[in-house]
C-alpha cells in the first residue's frame, strides 16, 4: 500500500505545486500529506 501511495504522491506533486490540481484532488492530496507528516513539524501547506 506504501508504495502506491508514493508512486501517486510523486505523479502529482508537480501539479500541486503548480496549482493545477481539481479542487477534489488537491484537498485528498493535502489530506494524505498533512496524515502523513503529523507530528513531524511538517504540514501539507509547505508541499504546496
């Protein structure tokens, strides 16, 4: 499951960081960062 969260991840995080992500999109990617780096000091809004 990892990795298919990281080959997702890395597929469109180019488009999030141009902005060019459906508003659907960009909220279930930023739901997976701020998940994944909670607690870590990090929060999605860096990655965006």
């Amino acid at each position: 499951m990892q990795g298919v969260l990281n080959d997702f991840l890395a597929q469109v995080r180019n488009l999030a960081l141009q902005s060019k992500l459906s508003p659907a999109v960009g909220k279930f990617y930023l739901n997976i960062i701020n998940n994944t780096y909670k607690g870590s000091g990090w929060s999605g809004i860096r990655f965006m």
